[in-house]
C-alpha cells in the first residue's frame, strides 16, 4: 500500500465529487454491453459442472497462468467439495508439478552454490506460484500494465461471469473510426474504454483436453471463465444448498407461526 | 400506561430477588403483562425485527472480529479468508454484510410508519428524538463497516466522505486529520474505524434500552392515533404480541435469507472486490442503497459547504419534526391532506433514492430531462415537507371525525 500524503489530490477529488458538476462521463466509461450466458451455475439450483471446471483449470494453467496469479487458491482447493473434483492423489501430482521457493535450509541459507534460489515441489497446501516474484516485475513484461490477480475476478467486475467470457472472446472486432491503438495495446469493445494491454490470449486448439472436447475459442473461454468463477465463490453449492434447507424450514415456521397467531388472535381483533 | 406492576414472584427464590434486584419484576412487566392495544398491524412488528437485526449484526460481527485483521496490508486478504478457510465464514460475513441493509430496510419502514400514523406526537416526542439518534448512529456504524473490507469502495467511499468534514470553516481541516489519524485515508483510518465499528452497536444498544423505555411510558402509540381508553382496547404483550411479531419476524427472515444465500452481493458493489488503491479512483463512487438519498442531496448543491449543510441538516431536521407537524390528530387515517403528502414524501424519498445511484450528470431515464435538476427539486422538496408542508397542512386541514375507542368496531368508514 502506498502511503504518500496525497492531501491535495484527494481533496480536489473530494470537490469533484461533491461539486455536483463534473466532466460529463464519456460513453467510453461504459464498455459494450454483455449477454447473458445459460451457466450451469445459474439459478438457485445451478451447481459447477466438474468437468467444465477441470476443463477450465486446464486453460488457466497453460495459457493464463504466463501473466496472471491465483494468489487465494491453494492446491488443495482443487479437490474440495463444490470444486472441480480432483481426487486427492491427483491433486497431490499436480502440485508436485510445480516448483516453488523452498524455505530456508538447516544452514540458513535460500540459494545453492550458485546463487540460484532453493526450490522444492509444492504440496497440496501450497498456493498456486505466481509467474512473476512482483508487480513491478509483472508489469515489466506487460507494458506496464498489471495482469490482474484472477481468484476474484468474476466478483469483481459487474456482468461476472458474462463479462470475462465476453472479454475473452471480445477480440478481431474492427477497430472504429477515431480510436488510435498505440503499440501494446489491443482493442475489445467489452473493455471498460476499449483498449487493453491484454493481447487475445485465446486460439483455437491452443489446449488438448483430456476428455476430447473441442477447444475451441468459445469453449475455452467458457470453460476457464466457470473455472474463475469457482475460484471467486468456491463456497456457491454449499451455500445454495444451506439456502434452500434454511428457507424450506423458514416458511414451514412461518406457516406454524400463523396458525398459532390465528389461533390465539380469534376474536380478539 | 406502565401502571402499577402486577408480577407475584412465584419461588422462594424468586422472592428474595425481588426484595434485592427485581429484574424479573422488570422483564415481566415489560414484555410479557405490558398493556399493548390490540389494533397494532403489520408496521407495528418492525420494531422488534430491528432489535433482532441488531443482535444478528453484533453476534455476527463479534465471531467476524476473530477473524478479521484491521490492517491496510491484510484486511482485504483476512476478509477472503472468512470466505474461503474460516468454517462457514462465508455464511457470517454475508448474513453481517447483508444484514446492514435489512436492518435498513427495516428502520427505514419504522420510520415511515412514525410518520404515517403521527407516533412522533404529543406525548411520544422523546421515543421519535431517540429514534432519530438510533438512526443517526446506525448510519455511522454501516459507513465505518463499510471501510473494514478495504476494497476500492471502501477505501473511496471512506475518502469522499470524511472530505466532506473539510468543509467546516475553521476546523474543518482538524476534524479530517483527526477522523484520518494523519494526511489520507491511510492505516491509523482503517484501525479506528474498526475500533469505533465495533463499539458503536453496543451505543446502540443502549439508546435501544432508552427508547424502549420511553416507549414504555406513554404505551404504543396505533393506526388509529387515538389513546388507551382502558383494559378493553389493549391485550397482554405475551403472548399476543409475542406471537405476531414472531410470524412477521419469520416472513422478514425469509427475505434476509434469500439475499444472503441467494444473492449475497447483488446490493453489494463490484469494485469491492478489488482491494483499495489510493492510486486508482474508481470511474463512479457510489454509496450503499441506504444512504443514497441523502448521497442525492448532497450532490444536488453545487457549493461544497452548502451541499453538507443540507445533508446535516436534512439529518437533523427529523429532530424538530414532533414540533413541526401542528396537526392535533395523530393518524393519517383521519387525515386526508397529510395523507396525500405523506405519500408525495416517501415518492420524493424514492427520487432521491434513484438520482443518489445515477451518475451526477445522468439524465432521467433517456428524457433530455438532468438529473441534476430532478435532485435539486427533490431536496427542495424534502425540506418543504417539513418545515412548510407539514406545519401548514396541521393549521388548515379537517381531519376526519375520530372513532371513540380502540375496542369499539369503528362506525365511521376510516379508510
Ligand atoms: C449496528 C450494527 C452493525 C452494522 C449496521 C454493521 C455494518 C457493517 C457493514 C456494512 C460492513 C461491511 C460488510 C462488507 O461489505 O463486507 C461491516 C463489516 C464488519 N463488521 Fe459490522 N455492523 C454492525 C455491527 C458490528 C459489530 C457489533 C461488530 C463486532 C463486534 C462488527 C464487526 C465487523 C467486522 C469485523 C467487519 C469486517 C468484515 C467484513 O467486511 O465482512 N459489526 N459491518
């Protein structure tokens, strides 16, 4: 967190904000409007389909975990209850698949002879590693802009789910008259502005799935977008099942509630 | 209406408490004898369902607090935690979270039904004047929740609000380094902030005790606003009011269920599940539902004092309404001009509701009509009501001819 006194700044903001007449806002503010997409995870009863879900594992790791972290996910995640499944064993070779620092040794130290940092298999309890060691480093390789963290993303941008999946396959549009794309920069009219330092991260048959699905664009994107969409709300199925038990118990009492009401209000009114 | 107390300890025990701290005494009289007229409808069983939402809000926020780390690094990440490792953290934080609004939701009906059915009035004024402070102090405790999570909102609403005490001549600026413990909204904002989110419910709670109390006094005000004529127009609070509230109670709950486990962040905002940048201003900081009519007035002026004059002072102005409104009859059944009022303000409230959420510059639903504009007459209006509005229509209208007693089947059509 940065913590330059930015008194002034805020201030001038606080005015804007208060002084009811600020620049208009440009429809660019806006990006293009998303469509709604039959999830499986939809409605009070929408559950994750695992397969969608390992499916959309699969595309995180091999093509967006280059620029972007998972930082709230642990390996072990992967095989809770409401995930996309994995089995315990599977889970522990998929983490042993990933280096990660290893702590310091018995001497103390955190690099080999070389200077090369210690490294180690994860473990199921480990987190996924992000691709950079930071920001700046992220940054670095990508303009300058930061390839956000995905763990929450869908919760995190209004249209969720739809939205990612309309980004993701928002790129080839023709660019309009009067947007100039300067060099690192891409256009997609789902994009708050239009323009973004993500290049299209997605082709056709980038990935083989293991169940034979076809990988195309659409279905990539579908499948590591419900994949986001678990990783932000891993606790949905739990929830919608308490929720229906709670509110099944809730209109029963409300039912023995009247009655007794009835009951003991007859005549009195 | 408390009148002389008609417990009889019934054990030994119960005996020689009652010679020493007669708190059974107390609790009998007031929830289960206590002289209730038996006429209260649905608006009347707000009340208990806004004690209720505060002891939801407390005890889930007391087992949030074992969890939660009120520090700039780590608030937002201990706040996923709850949601991800805490066992049913989720289930706590969403019933914390959207609880706030239900308990606004709840007030707000409260309130309304006040003002509806005249409960402000003579002899009353100090149960409306506590629940106007319950209110204000409600508001205070959401707006410092809000901050906890420390998301983009968060921290954005935190800095434009605070901004505002700036304003204050002379010691404006005193006032915002004191609220920020510095020169930003930085970490000494977050860990006060959770300091005085934790304390003030339990200020609520107190003024709760208060406004019970003088509840208690005078008795229940009804929809018809006419007074207790004796033992035949009331009924014991057990079990008939006990009962009745607990039946709404239960259908409120339904409600409260299905946001939480439903649409748990469908009155939440999605930036806020970004965590706070001071780097990065949000395109459009907007406040929770609750607070957006008053987020409507304050943005309808253009001078910066003056915009948070009138927020303070359509804050306050619910303090003078006991004196404002000089109609001697209480309930709007009986009268007819107030009631088209009433209802032209609760509309006004909506319109300030709606141009609160909408961009400064919006127009009203693709009219070239600005919002700007539709805000600035509904603040005119909000103040009109009360201060000319309502003194004037009590000075001029004929109510309608009141029933004689709350047990009597009332002869004159009321409504
Ligand atoms: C008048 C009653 C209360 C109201 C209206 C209220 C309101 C709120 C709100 C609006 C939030 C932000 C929720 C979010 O977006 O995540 C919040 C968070 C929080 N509140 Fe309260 N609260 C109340 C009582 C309490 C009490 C009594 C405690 C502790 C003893 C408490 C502890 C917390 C904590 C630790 C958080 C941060 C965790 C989180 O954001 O979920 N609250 N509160």
């Amino acid at each position: 967190m940065l913590k330059l006194p930015m008194r002034n700044a805020l201030l001038a903001f606080g005015i804007a904000a208060l002084g009811a007449l600020s620049a208009p806002a440009s429809a660019a503010e806006h990006g293009a409007a998303v469509e709604s997409r039959d999830w499986s995870f939809n409605g009070p009863f929408g559950t994750y389909d695992r397969a969608e879900l390992q499916r959309g594992y699969q595309v995180y790791k091999e093509v967006c975990s280059a620029c972007h972290s998972l930082n709230r996910i642990a390996f072990r995640n992967l095989s809770d209850a409401g995930g996309p499944g994995f089995t315990e064993l599977e889970v522990r070779a998929l983490a042993a698949s990933y280096q990660i620092p290893a702590e310091p040794n018995e001497r103390g130290e955190t690099t080999d002879a070389e200077g090369r940092p210690l490294m180690r298999e994860a473990l199921p309890s480990d987190y996924f590693p992000s691709r950079f060691p930071n920001d700046n480093a992220a940054r670095a390789s990508n303009n300058g802009a930061l390839p956000p963290d995905l763990s929450l993303i869908t919760k995190a941008r209004d249209g969720g789910s739809d939205y990612i999946y309309a980004l993701l396959t928002g790129y080839g549009h023709e660019v309009p008259a009067g947007v100039t794309v300067n060099p690192g920069q891409y256009y997609n009219p789902y994009f708050l502005g239009g323009l973004l330092a993500m290049p299209q991260p997605l082709f056709a048959n980038q990935v083989t799935y293991a169940d034979g699905t076809e990988a195309s664009i659409e279905q990539m994107a579908h499948d590591v977008t419900a994949f986001l969409t678990w990783t932000a709300e891993p606790k949905m199925e739990e929830r919608k099942s308490l929720g229906f038990a709670v509110i099944l118990f809730l209109i029963a009492f409300s039912g023995l509630c009247f009655l007794s009401y009835r009951k003991l209000w007859h005549g009195e009114h | 209406m408390s009148g002389p107390s008609t417990y009889v300890p019934k054990s030994g025990f119960a005996r020689w408490m009652d010679t020493r701290l007669p708190i059974m005494r107390l609790a009998h009289d007031t929830v289960i004898t206590f002289p209730t007229p038996r006429n209260l409808n649905i608006w009347y069983t707000f009340g208990g369902i806004l004690a209720f939402c505060l002891g939801v809000q407390i005890i889930t926020g007391i087992v949030l607090a074992m969890h939660y780390t009120p520090h700039t690094a780590m608030a937002f990440d201990s706040v996923e935690h709850i949601m991800r490792d805490v066992n049913y953290g989720w289930l706590i934080r969403y019933v914390h979270a959207n609880g706030a609004s239900m308990f606004f939701l709840a007030v707000y009906i409260h309130m309304f039904r006040g003002l509806y059915y005249g409960s402000y009035k003579d002899p009353r004024e100090m149960i409306w004047i506590l629940g106007v402070i319950l209110y204000v102090l409600m508001m205070a405790t959401a707006f410092l929740g809000y901050t906890l999570p420390w998301g983009q909102m968060s921290f954005w609403a935190a800095t434009v609000i605070t901004n505002l005490f700036s304003a204050i001549p002379f010691v404006g600026e005193a006032i915002v380094n004191l609220l920020w413990g510095g020169f930003s909204v930085d970490n000494p904002t977050l860990q006060r902030f959770f300091s005085l989110h934790y304390l003030l419910p339990f200020v609520i709670a107190g003024v709760v005790i208060l406004h019970i109390w003088a509840l208690h006094v005078p008795g229940n005000n009804n929809p018809l606003g006419i007074d207790v004529k004796g033992p035949q127009d009331t009924l014991p609070f057990h079990p008939y009011y006990t009962v009745k509230d607990l039946f709404y109670l239960s259908l409120f709950l339904i409600l409260f269920a299905a946001f939480v486990f439903y649409a748990p962040n469908y009155l939440g905002h999605s930036i806020n599940y970004i965590e706070a940048d001071p780097l990065v201003t949000p395109p459009h900081i907007v406040p929770e539902w609750y607070f957006l009519p008053f987020y409507a007035i304050l943005r309808s002026i253009p001078d910066k004092l003056m915009g948070v004059v009138a927020l303070f002072g359509s804050m306050l102005t619910l303090f003078f309404v006991p004196w404002l409104d000089t109609g001697k009859v209480r309930s709007a059944r009986f009268r007819p001009t107030y009631r088209i009022f009433f209802w032209l303000f609760v509309f006004d409230c909506f319109v300030l509701g709606y141009a609160g959420s909408q961009p400064v510059d919006g127009v009203l639903f693709n009219t070239p009509i600005s919002l700007l504009l539709v805000a600035r007459i509904a603040t005119l209006y909000f103040f009109l009501h009360f201060w000319v509005i309502m003194p004037l229509v009590g000075l001029f209208e004929t109510p309608k001819p009141l029933p004689d007693s709350i047990a009597k089947p009332v002869l004159q059509a009321a409504e």
